[in-house]
C-alpha cells in the first residue's frame, strides 16, 4: 500500500495534468480551424496555458514540499555544518 503522502502527490499530479488536458481541448475546439490547425491567437493561447502550467506544478511542488515536510526526516536542520566541522 502507498503512503498517504504519496497518495496525495498522485492525486495532485493527475488532477493538474487533466486540467490542462481540459485547457487545450478548450483551446483548440474553441479556436481550431475547419482545416484542422490552429488559429494564430488559439496559437498564442495555447503557449501561454503551457507556460501557465509550468507555473502551476511548480506552485504545486513547492506547497506539497512545504506541507508534507516533517521535522524528523531530518531536511530542516538548525546546525549549521560549517560551524561544527569547524569546532
């Protein structure tokens, strides 16, 4: 069995995921050609729900590390490493 914090990650990963899958059919039945391409401004909309999704899981990642980060795993620490190898 996975563990709860896994599990969260997961289910955050793939919701983000399908809302830009969700974003880019709404993008190209909205601004698609009969043709089959892409308008220009459905061109430039697309790009910015890219960029607008790099955006959002780095947002992601850094709230799920910040709230799934415990004290015991040791990746916080208040010693600094210099000043011990230095004593």
């Amino acid at each position: 069995m996975l563990e709860r914090e896994r599990i969260i990650e997961i289910v955050v990963a793939v919701a983000s995921v399908i809302l830009m899958l969700g974003v880019m059919i709404g993008i190209g039945s909205e601004y698609g050609a009969d043709n089959g391409t892409l308008s220009p401004e459905g061109g430039e909309l697309l790009v910015g729900a890219i960029i607008g999704f790099i955006f959002l899981l780095t947002a992601v990642g850094l709230v799920l590390a910040f709230l799934l980060n415990e004290p015991e795993d040791g990746l916080e620490t208040d010693d600094d490493p210099d000043a011990q190898s230095a004593a």
